[in-house]
C-alpha cells in the first residue's frame, strides 16, 4: 500500500487555518456516494497499457467501503473511462498529443466500450443496484464529461467518496470538481492508488489543503457508523 500519512507541517497548517485537521465528522448515509473511478481492466490487468499495480492492492478496501454504504444505505457509483477514436467521445489532445501515436492507440483501444479492458475488474464487488457511468474526460465531475453530478443530485446526494486510480489524476481531477460543484468530498488515503508514493501523497497533500476531507477506509466506516447510531 501507498504511504498515506500526512506530513506535520501540513496538518499543522490545516490545525491553524481552520481550527481543526478534518471537515466533517460523520456522513449522512443516504445523502452520500461512495465513487469508484477508473477500476477497470484497462489500469489493473497485469501487462494493460494503462496499467497501475498499486490499484490490485486496493480492492479490498473499496469493496469493504461499498458493502458498509450500501448496508446503511448510501449509494455506490463507478465511473468507468470511455473514449471514442471520432464524434463526441473523442478526446484527440489527450490522444493525439500527450502519449506518443503507438501508445495512444493501445490506452484508446483499451479504453473503448466493448473492449474486454474497458471492462471493471472483476473482483470489485459490484451489485445490480449499483450505479454505473461514463466519463470521457478526466474527472468524473467535469461539467458535460460525464452525468454523474445530475444524477447524484436527482438521489439527494451531496456527499461524495472518492476511491480509484490514478491518485493524482482522474481521481484528483474528480476531488477537485465535485468540491467545486458544491459536493462534500471525502477522499479516501487508502483506497486510491498511482504509480508512486510521491504522486500519491502529493495529491492527497494538495487535495486536504483546498478541497477535500482525506480519511483513511477505517475513518470512513466509522464515520458511517456514526450517522446510523
């Protein structure tokens, strides 16, 4: 697993600027949304183009936080990458620009509905009342990139968890714009994964400074527990 404890000078800072180191203290159960993104074959498979091993080590723990939200009656979302090589769910200055022409094509093939890659790692626990989306940028978020947030907000739901991979990308990206979008956003330190500690860590860093509460999946369980007693 990633190191995720926070450095002291910035949970100092945080003590200072605003009183105390976490945001919330509970979690209404209905109103809240465990988010998984990006957990598909395409970024665990071992040898996928995409592939980030780090994310295989953090199954249990999401799976452990959509089981405790689920029995107390929250709401589980995954977001799954979904690109098209032309029309409006194409991406082409990602594609086209920032991986090389080869690569580029292996993560788009990987990446588009019906590829066996594009598909969630089978052992996630996903369940028939689970909600399912696509995202065909970044975050999950980001306004016209996915449905998400509409449909959040038609559940009354104005929490969200944050668990998937990349730590510091669409997961970060995600952070960011639910906070932005007015969602209280939790991101769970051990239950997203990158390719490093460093870029794992720098994102959680950033995030618990300006935009999210960041709770361990035992924080996060006991905060549920919390809102049921």
């Amino acid at each position: 697993m990633h190191p995720s404890t926070l450095p002291v000078d910035i949970v100092e800072r945080m003590r200072v600027r605003r009183g105390r180191l976490h945001l919330f203290e509970s979690l209404d159960a209905a109103r809240t949304a465990l988010v998984v993104i990006d957990m598909q074959n395409a970024f665990l498979r071992p040898g996928a183009p995409s592939e980030t091993p780090m994310a295989r080590a953090i199954v249990p723990q999401i799976n452990r936080l959509a089981q405790a939200l689920r029995a107390s009656g929250g709401l589980v979302a995954y977001a799954q990458g979904s690109f098209q090589p032309q029309g409006p769910d194409a991406w082409p200055l990602f594609f086209d620009h920032m991986v090389n022409p080869a690569f580029s094509s292996a993560i788009l093939q990987a990446l588009t509905p019906g590829h066996a890659d594009h598909a969630l790692w089978p052992e996630l626990d996903v369940q028939p009342q689970d909600l399912r989306v696509r995202k065909k940028r970044y975050s999950a978020f980001y306004p016209g990139a996915c449905n998400l947030p509409e449909q959040l907000r038609e559940r009354g739901v104005d929490t969200v968890i944050i668990t998937g991979t990349l730590t510091n990308v669409c997961c970060e990206a995600s952070a960011r714009d639910a906070m932005m979008g007015d969602f209280k956003t939790v991101m769970v330190s051990d239950a997203n994964a990158a390719r490093s500690d460093a870029e794992h860590l720098g994102a959680l860093v950033s995030l618990v400074q300006f935009f999210a509460d960041v709770r361990s999946t035992e924080e996060v369980i006991g905060m549920l527990a919390v809102s049921s007693s």
